[in-house]
C-alpha cells in the first residue's frame, strides 16, 4: 500500500478474497460491543434510527475492496486482514494496560500505518472522489455549456470512483504513515460512566488554528489534532507536535522566572501526557466532544456500547446536513 514504510513487503500477495470485507475492523468493533458480546449498537443518520447489529454485519459492504473488473484485483481485503493480524495484540496490550508506555518503536510504527490505512479505507474516500468530480463538473460546464456531451465524458461512475479509491488506499497508505508518526502520541480514558463513539469513519480529524476560506484539515497541517477510538472507553490522540512545543516552551519561560506569575500545572499535566505517556481522564465535556467528531465526520453509522444516541439526535436536530455531511465546499 505505497512506499514510506514499505508496505508491500507487509502484505504481499495473497490469493482468494471473503465476500463481505469490513471498512472498520472487527477487533477495533468488538471493543464497543454490548456486554462484550458479538453485537453493538447502531444509529443510522439517514433513516434517523437505532438497532442492535452483530459486529459481522457492521461497517462493511459486500466486495468493498474488488475492482469493477477482475483482472485488476490486487487482493485488497486479503492484504488489510494481514496488517489487521500484525496489529491486533498491540492494541489489545494497549488496552489491557491502558497504556502506551511500554510500545516498542516498531509497534508505535505499525499503530501509525494501521491509522494510515484506516483513514483511507472507508466511504469517507469516495465520497470525497464523487463530491469533488461532481463539483468540478458543475464549474465546468457553467463556462463550456456549448459542449453537449461534456458531461457524459466528466462525469465518474459508482465503479470508477471505487476503483480509484482502491488504487489510492493501495499506493498512500505507506505514504500518509509518517504523518501520524511525526504527530506527538498520547491515550485518553473516559469516565466511568462515559462511552466513547465509534463511526463508520473512525479517524477524525480537528485543528485548533484557523485558516479562513481554506481547508484546515489536512493530516500535515499545523494545528491537526487526530482521534482514533480504540474502544468504548480508550482513544488515541495524534497532536501537531509544534503545538505541544509551543506549551513546553510556554513551561520553559515560565521556569525562568524567579517567582513564576502563572500556574503552569494545567501545562504540565498536558505535557504529561505525551512526554510521560500518562494517560489522560477526559472529562464529560471531552467525551462529548470526541463523539461530536465521530458523528460529525462520519459518512452514515455510529457505534456504541449503549443506546444513548442523545448526542447524535441533538446534532442532526441544529444541523440536518449532519445526516449526509459535505465533504469539500466549491465557491
């Protein structure tokens, strides 16, 4: 799946393929199940409902990896079970320990490819392809209207988006990889009596600096903060590092002085987080917060351990968009 962390000689190649292939992962699922069994709950933001679903039949469609023509396959699903296999004892020591202390370098690399490839590899992807060829068409022929065809010729089938978005999880992955890697590393918990969501779309992206009438998004911009739920009560945070810089420079100065005129304490227990790997105890507030991302961003489905869809209902009653989100704006 590209270069950077030389992912090929991960995966290989591997003959045969299952019918139903998963865009989340079902050990990453199964760590938001209900009581611990092979089910979750569901909200559908299309039809505005809830249901309980087996682990097996969420997040996945029917041959979600197979190119439009045979020839082309490259065993997609076959390739994400084998890095699924690398990397499932690590988040399981992950959450046994609730710790990222004791991860080796190689295992922070995998969990790093691994959230490459997650971004990647959901309907997030192709909505993308779709929204943005449907965009440029509509520029398009609002300045070449005498061409009566040229839409035929720019429009992208439902199969030629899906092909690209397998040719792009196969060559990017590797590539993204360093940027969460160079990203500062942390763990957050939540409260005893506080889930976290999961989405058809886990990988969530939020940056603190604003850059208006542009995208502010991006895995590499300053500023990115990424969230990755790895259950119902632990999840991954990928910070900027010159953000956190920013706050250990902020300590510095601060240590500098004779008499300090601020409390750092609140700094430093930030800090903490990624120089010392404690883990953080996120308040309701920052569970609310990283479940709004998750419904935010997501393409059509979140997951939980409960029912309690509150958040989810009061979101898409402010902003019914919420239900099928735009995911770039054309001016």
């Amino acid at each position: 799946m590209g270069g950077g962390l030389n992912a090929t000689t991960l995966y290989g190649n591997i003959m045969g393929s299952p019918k139903k292939q998963h865009f989340v992962s079902q050990f990453i699922l199964r760590n938001f199940s209900i009581d611990n069994k092979d089910q979750l709950w569901v909200y559908d933001k299309w039809e505005e409902k809830e249901y309980k679903s087996s682990i097996r039949d969420s997040a996945s469609e029917n041959y979600f990896y197979e190119f439009s023509k045979d020839e082309n396959q490259t065993n997609t699903e076959l390739k994400l079970s084998r890095l699924e296999s690398d990397c499932k004892s690590i988040f399981k020591k992950i959450i046994e320990e609730k710790s990222i202390k004791s991860l080796t370098n190689v295992e922070h690399l995998m969990i790093c490819l691994f959230s490459a490839v997650q971004y990647l590899r959901t309907n997030k992807s192709r909505e993308l392809i779709e929204q943005m060829n449907k965009g440029l068409v509509d520029k398009v022929l609002e300045r070449r209207n005498l061409i009566d065809d040229f839409e035929k010729i720019m429009n992208l089938s439902k199969d030629e988006i899906r092909d690209i978005s397998i040719i792009e999880l196969n060559s990017s992955a590797g590539k993204l990889a360093p940027y969460f890697v160079e990203k500062e590393f942390a763990l957050a918990e939540s409260l005893s009596d506080e889930y976290f969501y999961i989405s058809d779309n886990p990988i969530t992206l939020y940056n603190h600096l604003p850059r208006p009438f542009r995208g502010n998004l991006g895995l590499k911009l300053k500023g990115i903060e990424i969230q990755f739920p790895i259950s119902s009560k632990l999840c991954i945070v990928f910070m900027c590092p010159d953000v956190v810089n920013e706050v250990r420079l902020s300590i510095a100065k601060a240590n500098s002085y004779k008499e300090c005129p601020v409390d750092m304490r609140v700094a430093e227990e930030y800090l903490a987080l990624f120089d010392d790997c404690i883990c953080a105890k996120f308040t309701r507030e920052n569970v609310e917060y990283h479940n709004s991302l998750q419904v935010n961003q997501s393409s059509r489905y979140i997951y939980s351990c409960t029912n309690n869809f509150d958040l989810v209902k009061d979101m898409i009653k402010s902003d019914p968009e919420l239900k099928n989100p735009k995911r770039i704006d054309f001016f």
